[in-house]
C-alpha cells in the first residue's frame, strides 16, 4: 500500500479541520447563548424602570427577526450544494438541533402542553409518537439517505424505482407523485405555522394579524431565500437555543416553586400524587356538582328543542323577534336593544343550520357537565369496551404519529447535510436528545400548571382574580382564550366554571408562576422561533420539490447552477406568499387537517422510502400502486369517518378516529406495494446495483 | 479506497479476487447490520406496544410518585427510543470499523 502513508495524512487533515470547523462553530453559539442572556437582562431591567409592555414585545419581535435575517445574510449562497444541502458539512451536533427546531412547531411549543393539561394521559400519545419515530428514521431511512448523497426525497425515489435507460420515464412518474405528496403534506402545515406566527405576533405586539404574518414572512424569506438551506441551518441552531431558553426557564421556576427542585422532569412525580388527591375532592365537591349540574341542564334543554325540530327553529326566531320589538316598544336602554338585534342576527338561518348548532352546543355543555378525569389515569371509561376503544385509538394515534414523522420531507432532507453516513446516525441521536430537552418537560409543565390551577385559583374569590387571567381573557375577543364566569352565583370560582384554551397555558406559564412579563415575552419569542424556524424547512421543502424535482429534473435538465439556484429562489417567494395568503384567510378547515398530514404522509411515503432500501425486489409498479393505494386508503378514511369533512364518526372502522386515518393507511400501502411487485417483472439490474451501493459501509 | 465502480478496465485475475472478497465483506456486514435493525426495531416495537397495551395493568405500580404506566409514556418509552437510536450509531461504528480491517488485512 504505497498511498497510504499520504492518505492517512490527508484524513487526518480533514478531521482535524472538521474538528476546528466544530470548535468554532460551538464558540460562536456559545456568545449568541450569552448575548441572549445579557439581552433578556436587560429588557428586565428596562421593565423594572417602568417600560411598557407592549414595547418589550415589539422588543422582543424586532431583535429576534432582525437576528434570523442577519444570520440569513451572512450566509448568503447561489452554490447548489451550499444551497440545497448545506455544503454537506453540518457536524452532527448541529445538525441535530437545527432537525430539532425543524421539527418542535408552533402546534408543539404552544399547543402540546395545553393538550396535556386538557386530556391527561391521552395526549402522551403525542410525546410517544413524536419522539419513537426518530427510531423509524434513524434505524431505516435516514443513513441511506445520506449514503445516496443527493438533494431531495423524490430523487432517492425516482432512482430507486426508475429504469435503466436514459430517458427514465418510470423514474419521472414516482418522482411526480413523492412531489405531489411532498407538497400536499408540506403546504398545509406551512399554513398553519404562518397562521400561528401571525397570532402570536397580533397577541404580543397589538398589531394587527395580517401585518403579523407579513412581518414573520419578511424574517423567513430574508434567511432562506438569501441562503438556502445552509442560512435555514445555522437559523435553526440560533431558534433552537430560543426555543430551549423560553420553555425551560418558567417551567423550573414551576418546579421550584411546587417541588422545590429546579429539574421539572424528576420534580413533577411528587406533584402527581397530589394532584390526585385535589381531583378526586374536587369531583365530589357539592358545589362544582351544582355547577356541573346547570351544565347539564343547558345541555338537556338543546336536546329538546332537537327533538323538536323544526318547529322548534320557527318557535325561537318568532320569540327572538318578539323580544326585539318588545325592547324597541318600551324604549329599552341601547344595550338591550343591540343584544338583541345581536340574537336575533346570530339565530340560526335555518332548521338544518340550527341542528348543526344546537347539537354543537349541546356536546359542548355536556362536555362541561363532566367531572374532572384523573390526569394520570389511563383510558378511563366507564366500561371495559370504552376504556378499549380509548386504549386502541391511543395505539393506533402513536403509530401514525411515528410512520409520519418517519416521512415528513423536511425532516428526512436533513440527513443529506452532514458530513458523512456516521455523522447522521448521530445526527438523528442528537435531534431526538434535543427533542426530548423539551418534550419530556412538556408533561411536567402540564401537571404544575394544573396543580397550580386547582389548588390556587379554584376555590378563590370572583373579586380576587390574578391579573393573567383577565388579561388573557381580553386578549383575543372572539374565541376567548380562557373564560371565568360565575355559574352558581356564589361569588367563589368552581373548577367547572373555567373554560381555558389549551393555547394559553405555555403562553400564560410566566404569569401564572408570577414571573415578570419579560419572561412572558420570551415564551412568546419562543413560540415565533418554533413556528419559524419549521415554517423555513418546510418552505424550502417545497420549493426544492419544485425547482429541483420538477423543473431542473422534468422540465429543463440542462438548466444552469446558477438558473437552478434562482428559479428555486423565486418558487420559495412564491410559496411563500400563496402560504401567507392562505394563512390570512383564517382557514379553519386546513387548520384542523395537519394533524392530518402525518398520517398522509406515512401512508404516502414510508412504505415506498423502507422497500427501497430493504426488500431488493420492489420495483415501479409497486412503488407507484403502493403510493397510490396508502394515499387513496388514508383519504378516503378521513372524508368517510371525520365530520368535518362530511363524514360520520359512526361510519369508522374498529371506532378508529380519523386523524389516526394511517394506521390503515401505512399498510395498505405497503401491501399493494408487495402484492404488486410481485406480479411484476422485477426491478432492472440498475436498481439492485444502487440497492448494495446505499447498504454499503462508506 | 475500493468503490464499487472502481473496476479497472482490464481485469486481473488478482482484481477479480479482490473484488469477490469485497462482495463477500459487504455481505457479512449487511447481514450483522440488519440483524442489528431488527432487534432494535423489536424492541421499540415491543416498547411502544407494551406501553400502550398493558397501562392500565401497571398503573396501579409506582415509582417516585409517578404511576408506572403514565411514567412509561411520559419519559421511560422516549428514552429508550433514546437509547436504541445511541445503541444503533455506536454498533453500527463498530461494524464500519470491521468493515474496514478486513479489507484492509486482505489488500
């Protein structure tokens, strides 16, 4: 071995430059920690000098943006591989926090904890799912991924299952449908990370929501139109940090404050036990017993006036009319007369509209009714069968969570941009440890905030409210984020007489533990940060679905670098702005589908990425009916069993919920993909060939 | 470094005992390596199934508190998905650093 004296010469070289890459890349974010430090030390001290808030949050939204644009324009590239995959050289600890900003989204920073407060045990199904289907990644996807070392998913696809001659016809069909899908799953998620930027912004700043979402969409189109994938990265580690900050400071001041003990994770099981106790007095308690009895009566008198419909409908529009002309005859005060303008304009337009509502109404009450479930309870039910039913959708929610997570397109681009196959199984190792840093506190925030509200604000006087709750029943009128309102009339506040949107709970967790409104902002800012920083992968995501897959591979294959580079730059721009357009309608319906898109997209996509790799005799056909039928079977259970969609929940298969429509999905499609392959003529010699080159060690 | 496109353009008797020891190699340490995929992905299936499926059995166990079940699948289930994907990145070193010496003891 005459070369290898040199070799060895040059391998060490390169890794002591990747070490000195890495050193330097972690002194840079260590000053950016302290800077941040400094920063929040002194918007506190500005705060205790008598600044306003609503400064400290236009503080707040203005440095952090100008400080993702800056990054963005700092590493600023028209480079391919710079633009796409970063330059290949993201060391795996970075890489793994950028994946971890990429992935904790608006709906986990802000929504997560709220639905653990809200449903208790059931809503773990979440923390498992999310984090068991980096093992799927990790252990099937992402190191091949790495070791094919190209751009986008749909490439890894349209070779795998494309044929040996050169115009690759197959290979351009499959790569249709992997955009097609990438799409589809990306976009209605980018909605919603936009729509979450615009409501935070429009809480925290008073502007209002539509100039919200421009503002955020300035700071997302500044780093990645400038700079691709590698200004989203290093954007991603800088949001992380933020992400980490905002969550954990007020939830050790929690667990210090009701455990004595600053680690939340360990401190919220003394909590629990307490907690416990609290809900089993509150659910004999005789006077949330009455208050859930008013509840139910409300509830029982929607039900008759269903039963009696129509006639019922024309009996309430006669008498609300009736009650507008007696307020006009008696020259009623001008309050009266506009609340009842305000019934008789909110009535319902017709019997089936009134049905529709009525029934709305009359779920909603009866939800009220129902005493407190034990948090840490599994599957409660009052038989076995219901308690079954719970258990199995429980199961049937984690799998997809982990199928989808294991074929969400921004997630899985990620493990082309580190240096080597090695560095991505670390890279997955890290993405999940940093994940973890904030979704084991999640549970715990759930259970202080809860033990707080159970033992400290109910039980105290309508006169005494603490100021959060005020303030955040102000914030947004229309759908209050939390309401109090004095049922039974006795002047104390009963459990059941609080209705909180699981939304506030993370935003509101500074104020309840009584820490100053600077941290408020901060949680805020980490709440932008989650959104934004997902909302960059995502965008990007799709962009390259379409500059690369579509027009650099389909449309014109003899593009330029440098006409690559721009035409993406210019798909990105408008993306991005048909997302925000999307997002300014307030659409409430794709709002309600991302919980969808992972489903979608396990169906989609993780039976076509997993046969690529370990079964050699998939081929075309297979892939593309095994495409087809995981998507068509996961759509045509959500439009059969959701009502929102104009389905039935009687029509669901084994009493599974639509949002789990994957656990249907993932194997249908991975049966028509066996099935179908094996009728076909197996794949050309080519394939096998990239198959042994992807599962060969480097 | 061997590739696999690497073949030179006439065949050696030497070369094409080389590259049959190279086929042989990347047989063995695909074998071991999906060996090692299954019984990871058996016991993050057992984990989450065994979580899910048997919670309300265990919840009546405690530990520090927490009951059993709800611990599993609040941080115990998370940690070992931890773990597994730590246990694959360092085997799976191991079988690249074989990988490796074999080669490199038969070149």
């Amino acid at each position: 071995m005459s070369g290898a004296a040199p070799k060895g010469a040059a391998k060490a070289d390169v890794k002591a430059g990747t070490r000195r890459y890495f050193l330097r890349l972690s002194r840079y974010y260590l000053w950016f920690t302290l800077c941040f430090g400094l920063f929040l030390a002194a918007l506190g001290l500005l705060e205790k000098e008598g600044m306003p808030r609503q400064w400290i949050g236009y503080l707040y939204m203005f440095a952090t943006i100008v400080l993702y644009a800056a990054i963005g324009v700092v590493s600023r590239t028209s480079n391919v591989s710079e633009y796409y995959v970063a330059g290949r050289r993201v060391p795996a600890l970075f890489n793994g926090m950028a994946t971890a900003a990429d992935w904790i989204s608006a709906a986990s920073f802000i929504s997560l904890a709220g639905t653990l407060y809200l449903h208790g045990f059931d809503a773990l199904a979440y923390v498992m799912g999310w984090t068991g289907g980096y093992c799927l990644v990790a252990l099937l996807i992402a190191p091949y991924l790495r070791r094919f070392a190209q751009y986008t998913i749909p490439d890894f696809l349209a070779a795998r299952y494309g044929d040996a001659d050169g115009s690759n016809r197959r290979g351009q069909r499959v790569r249709a449908l992997a955009v097609l899908a990438t799409i589809v799953v990306s976009f209605t998620y980018v909605v919603a990370q936009i729509y979450a930027v615009g409501l935070i912004a429009s809480r925290f700043t008073g502007v209002d929501f539509s100039v919200g979402i421009f503002l955020g969409l300035a700071s997302i189109l500044v780093c990645s139109f400038l700079g691709g994938m590698r200004a989203i990265t290093w954007t991603q580690v800088a949001q992380y940090i933020i992400i980490l900050v905002a969550f954990l400071i007020p939830t050790m001041w929690l667990s210090m404050k009701f455990a004595g003990n600053p680690v939340p994770q360990v401190a919220y099981g003394s909590v629990l036990p307490k907690l416990a106790l609290r809900e089993a007095e509150l659910a004999i308690d005789p006077r949330e017993e009455e208050v859930r009895a008013t509840f139910r009566a409300r509830a029982d008198e929607y039900g008759a006036r269903l039963a009696g419909l129509p006639r019922s409908w024309e009996a309430g529009k006669v008498e609300a009319q009736r009650r507008l002309d007696a307020a006009r005859s008696r020259n009623a005060s001008l309050g009266e007369i506009r609340s009842a303008e305000r019934a008789l304009v909110d009535y319902p337009r017709s019997a089936e509209e009134a049905a529709r509502i009525w029934a709305e109404r009359r779920a909603a009450n009866l939800e009220r009714a129902r005493p407190p479930e034990p948090h840490a309870e599994p599957f409660p039910g009052d038989t076995r069968e219901e308690s079954s039913i719970r258990r199995n959708n429980f199961l049937a929610l984690v799998f997809c969570l982990m199928f989808g997570t294991a074929a969400l397109p921004h997630v899985l681009m990620r493990s082309y941009t580190t240096p080597s196959v090695h560095e991505t199984r670390v890279s997955v190792f890290w993405t999940l440890f940093f994940i973890l840093l904030i979704y084991l506190t999640m549970p715990a925030l759930a259970v202080l905030a809860k033990y707080d509200i159970y033992t400290a604000l109910v039980g105290s006087d309508f006169a005494s409210l603490p100021s959060w709750v005020s303030y955040w029943a102000n914030v947004d009128k229309a759908n209050p984020l939390i309401s109090i309102v004095d049922i039974n009339g006795d002047g104390v506040v009963q459990l059941a007489e609080i209705a909180i949107d699981g939304d506030v709970l993370t935003l509101a967790t500074p104020e309840i533990g009584g820490l100053p409104y600077v941290i408020s902002g901060l949680v805020a800012a980490g709440g932008l940060a989650a959104a934004l920083s997902t909302a960059d992968g995502l965008l990007l995501a799709i962009s390259n679905a379409l500059s690369h897959d579509i027009y650099f591979k389909i449309v014109d294959p003899g593009a330029s670098t440098q006409k690559r580079v721009t035409i993406s730059k210019l798909l990105l721009l408008a993306v991005a702005f048909i997302a925000a357009y999307a997002a300014s309608q307030k659409p409430a319906d794709i709002l309600s589908l991302v919980g969808a898109a992972f489903s979608l997209a396990g169906s989609t996509m993780f039976p076509a990425l997993v046969a690529g790799v370990f079964w050699k005799r998939a081929n075309h056909a297979g892939a593309v009916a095994g495409m087809i039928a995981g998507f068509g079977v996961c759509l045509y259970y959500m439009l059969h069993s959701n009502p929102i969609l104009g389905g039935s929940a009687e029509a669901a298969w084994f009493h599974i919920a639509p949002i789990s429509a994957g656990v249907f999905g993932v194997p249908a499609g991975l049966a028509v993909l066996v099935v179908v392959s094996l009728l076909t003529a197996p794949p050309p010699r080519e394939s096998a060939g990239l198959v042994d080159h992807i599962r060969a060690p480097e | 470094m061997p590739t696999d496109s690497a073949a030179p353009a006439v065949p050696a008797p030497d070369a094409d005992l080389q590259r049959e020891r190279i086929v042989a190699a990347r047989q063995r340490h695909w074998e071991r390596a999906r060996r090692l995929v299954a019984w990871l992905l058996a016991l993050w299936l057992a984990t989450s199934f065994g979580t899910v499926f048997f919670a309300r059995d265990l919840a009546h166990l405690s530990v520090f508190g927490w009951p059993l079940s709800f611990y599993l699948a609040a941080q115990g289930a998370s940690l070992t998905y931890l773990a597994i994907i730590g246990a694959y990145a360092w085997r799976m070193r191991a079988l690249d650093r074989d990988f490796a010496r074999q080669l490199g003891e038969q070149a």
